[in-house]
C-alpha cells in the first residue's frame, strides 16, 4: 500500500544521496528528476523535458545564483577540454 510507496521513494532518495559525491550534484540531480516524474506517472516526452530543465534550474539556483557549493563529477569534467572542463567545475 502507500508504506512500500513511501519505502520505495525513500530508498530513491538514499540513492540519490550515495549518488551525489560519486556523480556529482549535476549529474544526480538530472538523473533523480526526470527519473521520479516518469516513475510518478508523467511519462509523455513534455514531462521528461520539463523535469530535465526543472532539475537544470536548480542546479543553477545553488550552484551560481546561491553560490552554495555542491558535489562535482571531477572525474568527468575532467574528461571535457580544459576551459570547459574549468567551467563546469566553477558553475555546476
């Protein structure tokens, strides 16, 4: 009933935070969101890439605008070229 769906989106939850200092606030963050909008029922294409943009946002919003520092994927940004590479670790 509704105490395994609150259980399951706990443990999405869990997830999510083991998730943020292996892939970084970004990538956990665009992965959860569009993730618990389809697993809530919005699956058609509008939802995802409102979700996608919606967890972007975010992102920005404490990334830059709140200039709260967060988890980053170093591993993967530095796999870019190097000034973007720069970027991404400064900004998301």
């Amino acid at each position: 009933g509704q105490w395994a769906r609150a259980l399951e989106f706990i443990g999405y939850f869990a997830l999510y935070t083991l998730s943020v200092p292996v892939l970084g606030y970004l990538l956990s963050t665009m992965i959860l969101l569009p993730f618990l909008t389809f697993r809530l029922g919005y699956r058609s294409w509008y939802w995802l890439r409102v979700s996608g943009l919606v967890a972007f946002a975010i992102v920005l919003l404490f990334r830059t605008a709140l200039q709260i520092k967060t988890p980053v994927n170093i591993w993967l940004y530095n796999q870019l070229p190097d000034a973007v590479g720069i970027f991404m670790k400064t900004w998301f």
